[in-house]
C-alpha cells in the first residue's frame, strides 16, 4: 500500500466512523389521515369557549395523532403554548391563574387522553374549551409538549431550549416524576 493510499484510508476511516454514529428519528412528513376524534369537532362545543361561539372548524380528517416520541411535535407543542397563550395562565409551566403543570399534582389526570379532554372540553372555573378552534393534530401536539413539562416523555424528544427567557431547566434536563411519586432529588 502506498503513501497516498494510507493517507486517503486515514481520512476517510474517521469519518465514515462518525456518520455510522449519527442517528436522528425519522420523521413522518406525510401523516396517515386518521379518524377525528369527536371531542375535537365543533358541532357539540361546550359553555367554555374562548371567545364567541361560531360556526368552528370541522375536521373530515386529522393528520396524525399523539405522538410523544417525536421532538418534532414536541417543539411544535412548545410553540404553540406561547403562540395559544397558555403562558397567561399556566406561566411557564410553573402554574399562576392556572395549576402547574411542572410538579406532580394533576388535578384531573397526566394521561395523555385526559390532557387532550381538558385542552378540547375545557374544565370548570377557568379553562376554556378549545374545541372547534384549533386543529386537533396542534391539541394532540400540546399534550406532548405539556407532558414533557413535569418529565413525563423521553429526554430525547423533549425540547432543549426556549426562544424566550429561561424560567425553568429545559424539559429535556428535567427528572421524570410520576403523579403521585415525591420528587427526585
């Protein structure tokens, strides 16, 4: 083997090394269409809305579903609570008008359906119902991001930064803590 030879085997070797390393999640850009889910649908919008009640929006297909293994719809989550204003009542997760959602104290349950109820149906003395007024792929994208506040979804698809001033660590540094379990220390 010559000079030359080694010399480009020296080169490459190393790098093939560290692309065979590289892993990133695949990630769906075409969805399935899935049925909606009724509590999303407008037709039946309960007493707590935000704003005027209206015709609504009407799902004939959702795309996707929940899906807390993704970072993707994680992030999506992550600005969509800022963008929806979630952040006036719930602060940064930290809870302030609303309840936390950072401790392990669910009022109504951290199971990603009972979430995903309380984002469409509303709850009594404060949250409003949000069906009919957002697409339920962006609801099902908020209960992975407000799963992954209080630890409850894999530090590899929580988010790892805010584009806002940090109020608490990343959800990607938090310790998981179950409902109902005393917090690590």
């Amino acid at each position: 083997m010559s000079f030359k030879t080694a010399t480009i085997l020296c080169a490459i070797l190393p790098m093939a090394f560290a692309l065979s390393g590289c892993e990133r999640e695949k990630r769906a850009f075409v969805k399935p269409p899935m049925k909606p889910d009724p509590r999303a649908q407008a037709e039946a919008a309960p007493e707590l809305q935000p704003g005027k009640a209206g015709r609504g929006m009407r799902a004939t297909a959702t795309a996707g579903g929940y899906n807390e293994s993704s970072a993707y719809e994680v992030a999506q989550g992550k600005q969509l609570f800022r963008w929806f204003n979630c952040v006036g009542c719930h602060a940064q997760g930290g809870g302030g008008i609303g309840p936390a959602l950072m401790d392990d104290q669910w009022i109504y349950g951290s199971e990603p359906d009972t979430i995903f109820a309380t984002i469409m149906e509303g709850r009594p003395n404060g949250m409003p119902s949000f069906r009919g007024r957002i697409p339920e792929a962006q609801a099902w994208q908020l209960v992975a991001y407000v799963r992954s506040m209080s630890g409850l979804i894999s530090n590899e698809a929580a988010p790892n930064r805010s584009d806002g001033m940090l109020g608490a660590p990343p959800e990607s540094q938090r310790k998981a803590t179950r409902p109902g379990e005393k917090k690590p220390k």
